[in-house]
C-alpha cells in the first residue's frame, strides 16, 4: 500500500541527508521560527517540516503543484486529516509492542502468538481508516488523496479484511497443528511445512462428546462407541507425562520447526501494515505542520497566497505584499509588505538606511524560496518566482573569539565553500553586507569581482550591502540584467520598512541612530 502524499511516484524518505549548509540556512534565514509554528510544541512534525523544507529543493514543479493541491485540500478538511493522524498513531503504537514482543523473542511460537495480537489491532486500524475513505473521499479534490482513497478501497474491501480476520483466526490453531516433513539423509526430518490446520465443523453438543472421547481415550479407557461420533479416522496418538521434560522440549522444537515460517512471514506483514502507517504519519506530519502556520499567520492578520513557480532557467521575481513569516511568527503582529516586478533580472541591489528593513526583506526572499518549492502557501498576497536547485546564504557572522583567522578570511572561505557547491544556471545566492570586515575600498574591490563574475555567469543574486563604491560603481555599470532597490527613509528620519526601485545612495543614514540613541539616553 502506498501513500505518495508529498511525491506523485515515490515515498518520502526521512532518512535523505539535508543539504551541506543547512546550519547556514537555518540560522542565516532564521528557519527555526518558522519550524516552531509549524510544530506547535509537536517535536515530531518539526523533525519532518524541517527536513521537507530542506529537501525540497530538487524538486520539480509538477511536484510543488502536487503539494500545494493536497494542502488546499487539507486546509478544507483539517479535522479529517486530524482524524486520519490519529489512526496512524494509534497503528505505531502497535509498533513500539511489535519491537519489544516480536524481535525480542527467538522462539517461533511467540513470535506468531504476538504477531498474531498485532495484526488484530492493526487491522482495526484499517477498518478505521477504510471507513474515513468511504464517508469522505468525496470532499477531497486533489489528485494525491483521490488516489490514497481510491487505494485504500480497492486493497481494504470487505472481502480482503474478512479474510485477514479468518486467517489470523486459524492461525491461532484451535483445532491442533498439522506438520508435514520428508525424510533427509539418515532419516532425519526435512522440509517441515505447515499444513491447513484441521476443522471441526461440529454443533457444541458434538464437540463436547468428541472431547469427552479424546480424553478417556488419554486414560488409556476403551470407548467401544466413538466410531458413530468420530467422522475422521482416529490418528495415530501419544501422551506424553508431564514430567517428561526431554519430550516436552523435542515436541516444543517440532512444533517451532512447523511455525518457523510462518511466523516470519506474518512478523513481515506486521512490518509492511506498521511501514504504511508510519508512511502515513511521517507525510501527514507535513501538512499538518503547514495548518498550524496557516493558523497562525491567519490570526495576526497577516496575507498568506499560494505562489506561482516558474521553471529555471528563467528569471522572475514577482511579488506583492511580500515579508518575513518568521518576523510575522515571532511579532505575532501584522508585517509591512514590499511589492515589486522583478523579470529578466539576476542581479538585485538592495541599499538605503540602516534598520530599513534591508535584511528582513533578504530572510522573507531566502523563506519564501523554500516554502514555495516545498509545497507550500508563502506570505504574501501574491509571489511568483522561478524554481532553484540550490539556495546559498551568505551573511555576515559576528565577532568569534574562536576564530583562527581573521572575519575577511573567514567570509571568503565560506564564499569559497559556496562556489564549489554552485550549479551555474539554477542557484540563488543571498548576500547580506558581506565583504564589509575590511575597508570600503578594499570591500568593494572584492565584492565587485566576485558578485560582477557571478552575475556574468547567469546566477540569480540578492544582494544587501553598505559598501556604497561598490554599488554606485556596478550602478554607473548599468547591467542589463541588474536591478537596484533602496530602502525608504523619509525627511524626517522615519523608515517605512518598504523597498523600492531606485539608484543606490551614498549613506546609510547612521546619524539617525545617533541621534535617536543619545537624545534617549539624554531624556533618562
């Protein structure tokens, strides 16, 4: 039984290593706001929605489509999908007696006794989870949940489950065990197989006397009318004491010899039924996670659109009301949006004053990217960007007391790592204030050789940064394919937190937080 609620054609593993700059990425994007509203305290769906979110990048859109269609279908019927994760929990439950009564025991016999006890529950869980199929498949539009559906009543009928029900019933051997082996070298048994256990079709009444039969026939007594109650031929029959612990010991390996088989086969099933639902749980954890956010996020009053995803290697950048979700998580409070039309562009510039909201604007571009290519809804009121392959950040990094060499070394040494990383047509690389731990012009001489070759080589670039030579120069340059936003300050000091198109300026206005640093100080 498949799943398939994240790929079309494969299942989601959650054993993929994530991407060698993930701690860059997380800490660089801040993703672990975003991690924490997706969990809501569920340590679990943060493991998952992290490692989605990372791992997303190699997908194509026909996937992100898949995605997003299964998410508009479980934000309309999130209390079905709560319902569906439940039964799933409660299938690993079963999981957790399966480790500790299966694998830990050796004997035949007890591993079919307690695979037998798993199977009853798990098929419960079937049961339930056929049952949501036929009562609400009919609410659900997405071509992944028509197919997990229509699986689940095509393999989960009412035939296939009465038949799992009768041979776990036989299996439990009511009616005694029947072996057959053939005779190996030196007449030793061989080839132990288990045959179709015996039934007794027989009324109670007729039971009843057959057992009182059986057991004077065990006294050793003769019953000279057990031919009129007897319809099969009386087996050839032993009694062993219950002393005879050496027979009890070569019947007990005999009858495991029988069983051996069997057994395992039935723990394999136990292993296939517990794997579909821990599918199931791991898939769901995802969409789930992405209903706690939608939550959030609808409850600060902050815009959230499903966005377009155009293919690589084309370069688009389209968006409206655009921001930070992990600012938005953290704030719980309405975030200022950035609108702007960014085509046929792999260079952008941003400038302008501090605290202007440059590197909110930087986070919400890197956040948005990964959202978009997981599946997911992003936030805004409309976004439209190509896919990436890869997504670099590059940011500066304070002061460390451990560091062997100096920031500058330290920066092109991780610009170094990037480099030998990049795939040339589909990566997008974030900069913020990098190249800055030395002097302006020597920072901008080095940012300009590397950003200007980057950019020749088609790469999409964000790029935040002070060093006002190095954008007034690349501006003077006038690439076709640059594009150069500066963050609004108006006369009187006041930053908007919006960025528009325009020329880069020569200052980044730190006066104003001096001014408004000391005239505080001053007031207290």
């Amino acid at each position: 039984m498949n799943v398939h609620l994240l790929y079309q054609d494969k299942e989601f593993d959650r054993d993929q290593k994530p991407p060698w700059n993930e701690q860059f990425l997380v800490q660089d994007l801040e993703l672990g706001a975003l991690i924490n509203g997706m969990a809501a305290g569920d340590e679990f769906i943060a493991e998952i929605a992290k490692k989605v979110l990372l791992n997303s990048l190699q997908d194509n859109i026909k996937t992100i489509l898949y995605r997003q269609n299964i998410l508009k279908d479980c934000l309309q019927n999130f209390k079905i999908i709560t319902e569906i994760d439940k039964i799933a929990i409660e299938a690993e439950k079963s999981k957790k007696k399966a480790y500790w009564s299966i694998f830990k025991s050796k004997y035949p016999t007890s591993i079919l006794r307690s695979a037998i006890d798993i199977l009853q529950l798990l098929v419960v869980q079937l049961e339930n989870i056929k049952n949501i199929a036929d009562k609400h498949s009919g609410s659900f539009k997405s071509e992944g949940f028509t197919q997990f559906f229509t699986m689940l009543k095509c393999e989960l009928n009412d035939e296939y489950i009465q038949r799992i029900e009768n041979h776990l019933s036989e299996l439990k051997f009511k009616n005694g065990l029947r072996i057959s082996a053939s005779l190996g070298p030196l007449n030793n048994p061989e080839e132990y197989t288990l045959q179709t256990p015996p039934t007794k079709n027989s009324g109670w009444l007729r039971q009843k006397i057959e057992d009182y039969i059986f057991l004077r026939m065990q006294e050793g007594k003769n019953v000279w009318w057990k031919k009129y109650f007897l319809k099969d031929p009386i087996p050839f029959t032993f009694f062993i004491s219950s002393r005879d612990e050496s027979s009890l010991r070569s019947l007990r390996e005999l009858n495991d010899q029988g069983i051996n088989q069997v057994a395992n086969i039935l723990s394999q099933s136990t292993d296939y039924i517990i794997n579909f639902f821990t599918m199931l749980r791991d898939q769901l954890a995802f969409y789930r996670g992405c209903i706690n956010l939608h939550t959030m996020l609808s409850t600060s009053g902050n815009p959230i659109t499903f966005p377009i995803p155009v293919e690589s290697p084309k370069r688009i950048h389209i968006y409206k009301g655009l921001y930070d979700v992990c600012m938005a998580l953290t704030s719980k409070q309405k975030i200022v949006g950035n609108d702007a039309s960014i085509q046929d562009k792999n260079l952008v510039i941003i400038t302008g004053a501090n605290k202007g909201g440059k590197s909110t604007f930087l986070r919400s571009i890197g956040v948005s990217q990964l959202m978009m290519q997981s599946g997911m809804f992003v936030g805004a009121y409309s976004f439209t960007a190509n896919v990436c392959k890869k997504v670099f950040t590059h940011f500066k990094k304070e002061e460390d007391s451990r560091m062997n060499s100096g920031k500058l070394d330290e920066e092109l040494s991780r610009m170094s790592e990037i480099i030998d990383q990049l795939t040339f047509t589909d990566s997008l690389l974030l900069f913020n204030e990098s190249f800055a731990a030395t002097n302006e012009r020597e920072g901008s001489e080095i940012a300009m050789q590397i950003i200007y070759t980057l950019y020749e080589k088609g790469l999409k670039i964000f790029f935040v940064t002070h060093l006002a030579e190095f954008a007034s120069e690349l501006y003077n340059k006038k690439p076709e394919n640059a594009f150069f936003l500066k963050a609004e300050r108006l006369s009187n000091g006041t930053r908007t937190y919006l960025l528009k198109e325009g020329a880069p300026i020569q200052t980044g206005y730190g006066e104003d937080l001096y001014y408004t640093i000391f005239n505080e100080n001053a007031e207290q």
